[in-house]
C-alpha cells in the first residue's frame, strides 16, 4: 500500500509558492500526499502538483485557543480518517494544534518554523503560552526546521527542544529556473528601488518611505516601486506619495518577476523575518539587495558584494545605504546583481534545499 504524508499548512498561496518542488519529490518517491489548507488563491495549481486537498478553513490571525478548538477537532477527525505515515505542520496553527493531535495520537510528525513572528518579540503571557505549548509539542517530534539559526537558537535557549532534532535549512530555497538572471537595466534616468510585500510597520515601510522622499527631495532621481497590499492606515500616505511621483504602487501581483527585471535594486527593511523569499528571488534574477541587519535577511546577502545592509528601525541608516547605493557606478551595480546570482546558485538553490528536507523525513 502506498505511503501517505500529510501536510496542514494555513493557506495555499504560500504553500505552491513555496513548497511546490517539495511536494512533487515526495511524490515521485511514491508518497501520496494530502494537503490540508483553506481553499485561497493557489488551489488550482496544488491540484496539478498531484496532491489531494482537503478544505479546512484557518483563522490567521491571533491566537485564542477556545476560538480556534473547532481547528483540533478538525484536525484529530482528519488525521483519523487520512491514517497518514508522516505529518508535515507549516506556520504557528497547523504547528501547534496539528502537533497536538499528531502528538496525542502516536502519528509521526514534522514541524516547520517559518519565522516566529510578533509573538516571540514581546515579553508577556502570549509568548509564555506559546513556548509552553512547543514545549509540549516537541517532546515527540521527529525533525524542527528553521530557516534561520536565530529562531533555532530561541527555541534552545527557552529549552524547547534539543539541538539533536533540530535542522537549519537555508529557507525555502529558491526556483533558479523560474527566477531566471536577467541583464541589468541599462535605462538610468531614474533610479527604481523595488519593495514587494504587505505595507506594514513591521516590514520596515515608514523607514522606507521616509529613506525615499528624502532622497527625492535632495534632487536624487529615484523612485520606489511597490508590490503588495497595505493595511488601511497606511492608504492616505501612499496617495501622497503617488501624487509626488515618489512611488509608483502596483498592489498584489502573482507575477512580480516583470518587475523585478525592471528594477535596480530590492529594498527589504523588515523588521523580523523567517528567511525572505522576496530576497532570493530578486537576487536570483540578479539584482543587487538592500535589506535589515538581522538574521532571516542577512543571509542572503554578502556584504558590499551583493548588496548592503542597514540597521533596523532606523530611517536614517536606511537613508544612509541607499545613498551609497545611488553613489556607486553602473558597472559595480551591475556587478553586484551577478555576484547575487552566484550566490543563490551556490547556497540556495531550491534543488539542494528539497534534497536536503527530504534527507531529514523520509
């Protein structure tokens, strides 16, 4: 009888985008793979990855486990019925209740740390209850995957786990195909710095914004692109902007890669991260990064070689990096979106990080 894994993840966007390649080499090692995730945006293309869905609706947001008891139950019922050989949790939900049950009922079980997220940034009840229950968690787990050493590092230090399950990947890796290198362009008139992500504090927008217009008023040729939905607050600022000619906002885009090779450099002030899909992409097509000094960023840069990094939190040392950036010549630009490529060939390609995975689980 075929094998089966089951993987419950909180949306299906993230998850085709991201873990495509690994889901494909479970099944051509003869795994059937159920998936479990609300039905968003990527359920068609999951179906053609060749896994069974099942539809399990997830609130993303906060953590109140009387609310989200249904998910348990959900959860204990499904794995019931599916009987899976090996469960596979991404993000905090799946991972903690889909834990829960997995662990209550013997069923092996492996869980992925994708960044830690607001929870683990301030001190309080929601952060104790949170260890506690990875505590819990992980007492039986098989493998923890990190996609960076300093999430790795908290849950040894607050004694979540033993470092001998513990597993460091370099993120989710990057598609070198599907990010292609593309030439560096040559049209220099203005100067297009590129963000993609959620407009939100916590990605380091206001320090961004505010690093653009001052360049802009200085007499700096720049621009800033923007790829990616805002949260409301936000909507007056960036009509302002727009008006100026300071920023040219698109909103979501499933495609960013257009832009991407319309761009000069990719600027990610963010204030936490897992490891930063938005980085290895635009350095996989080789353009040169600006990203936060912290870890889940700096990882996929080599200091004045691919790119620069700046202090978090700080409009000022973001201002700072950019400038130089501007400052430097075409072909040392140039330079450095190829040595960015280089970089994601050698450390993370895709190809290596699914071997690396399936290494630790099958």
């Amino acid at each position: 009888m075929m094998k089966k894994i089951l993987i419950l993840a909180n949306n299906s966007g993230g998850l085709y985008r991201f873990r495509k390649e690994l889901m494909q080499k479970m099944i051509e090692e003869g795994y059937q793979v159920y998936v479990s995730t609300p039905f968003d945006d990527k359920i068609k293309e999951l179906k053609e990855v060749g896994v069974s869905l099942i539809e399990t609706p997830i609130n993303r947001r906060g953590m109140n486990p009387i609310k989200d008891f249904g998910l348990l139950i959900t959860y204990f019922k499904m794995i019931k019925k599916v009987k899976p050989d090996l469960i596979v949790t991404y993000t905090i939900k799946p991972n903690l209740y889909g834990g829960t049950v997995a662990k209550l009922l013997r069923k092996q079980y492996v869980i992925n740390i994708t960044g830690l997220g607001t929870a683990f940034q301030n001190d309080g009840f929601l952060k104790k209850m949170i260890i506690t229950w990875y505590k819990f968690v992980c007492k039986k787990v098989k493998v923890v995957f990190f996609e960076n050493i300093e999430n790795k590092e908290i849950f040894i230090s607050n004694k979540i786990l033993n470092e001998d399950r513990c597993v460091c990947l370099n993120g989710a890796g990057v598609n070198l195909e599907d990010f292609p290198f593309k030439q560096y362009p040559e049209n220099e008139d203005v100067l297009h710095f590129l963000f993609i992500g959620r407009i939100m504090k916590e990605k380091g927008i206001e320090e961004l914004f505010y690093a653009t217009n001052r360049l802009a008023n200085e007499g700096y040729k720049v621009v800033l692109d923007i790829l990616g939905g805002y949260e409301d607050n936000y909507k007056e600022k960036i009509d302002e902007y727009v008006s100026k000619g300071i920023i040219n906002y698109y909103g979501y885009q499933s495609d960013v890669r257009p832009f991407i090779e319309k761009a000069h450099c990719f600027v990610l002030p963010s204030y936490h991260e897992g490891m930063a899909n938005t980085l290895l992409e635009n350095a996989s097509m080789g353009r040169p990064l600006i990203t936060s000094n912290i870890h889940g960023c700096l990882e996929a840069v080599e200091y004045s070689v691919t790119g620069f990094l700046c202090k978090k939190n700080n409009s000022d040392d973001l201002y700072r990096v950019m400038k130089k950036f501007i400052n430097l010549s075409y072909d040392e630009r140039k330079t450095m979106g190829v040595s960015g490529r280089k970089r994601m060939e050698e450390i993370f390609d895709k190809k290596k990080v699914v071997e690396d995975t399936i290494k630790h689980i099958l």
